[in-house]
C-alpha cells in the first residue's frame, strides 16, 4: 500500500493496538470476509475478499486527506503482490463503501479522534483444494 510516509509512517496494523493508538494518524486494516466463486461442481480458483481500513487521526482534514491518498493508491489497482516468498496477483482492486466516524474520549484519558472507514473489494486467483 502507498500512503504519504511523512503522513502515516510505519504505522500501519492489522488489528487495533491500543499502546499503537497513542500515536496518530494510524490505519488499521482487516479481512472482513472473503467470497469464494464456484462452477457448478467446484471453486473456479477466483476469491473477493472484503478488506476494511480503518483510518484514525486527531483532526478531520488530516483523516480526509489520509483517506483520498489511500484511496488514490488503491482504486483500480492490479498488480502482482510478493510478501516474502508468497505471490499473488491482484486482478481488481475498488473502494465498495466509506463512512465518517468520530469518536468521544470514553474515560478522558485519550483526545477524541477522527475516524475513515473504507471497505474494500480485492479480485484474485486462488489455489482450488
């Protein structure tokens, strides 16, 4: 994923963090669920899973200014992905929903936060069993 390193940084987590959320902005990322297809007997090898973003920051610009450049970087990508010695290719990347959220200091400890909420719907080939 390309986001503004001098925005977001490193700080990109598959699941929230609580020590992580001191520092802001942030994204956490999560598969939310992932649509096998079939032929009429078996799995095609094609798979869509739904990715959610969840990007965090102290003020609303920033949130939206995060959340155009992540989308800008992912709408319409393909591509083949290698994370160590695994590959994929990516047939489709797009935005399918986003929200705005805001969320209030529940116990006064931490400043309320600005949230963008996308989800994503990413195409590609799957090993059949």
């Amino acid at each position: 994923m390309i986001v503004d390193a001098a925005i977001v940084g490193t700080r990109i987590y598959p699941h929230y963090d609580k020590s992580a959320a001191k520092i802001l902005p942030f994204i956490v990322y999560s598969r939310i669920s992932s649509d096998h297809q079939r032929h009429m007997s078996a799995g095609s090898g094609l798979v869509s899973p739904r990715i959610q973003l969840d990007i965090y920051s102290e003020s609303y610009t920033e949130v939206k200014a995060i959340a155009d450049s992540v989308r800008a970087a992912l709408h319409t990508y393909s591509d083949t992905v290698t994370i160590g010695a695994d590959s994929v290719t990516l047939q489709s990347v797009s935005l399918d929903a986003q929200h705005d959220d805001f969320d209030q200091p529940r116990s006064g400890k931490r400043s309320a936060y600005y949230r963008v909420i996308q989800d994503y719907i990413i195409w590609h080939d799957e090993l059949v069993p």
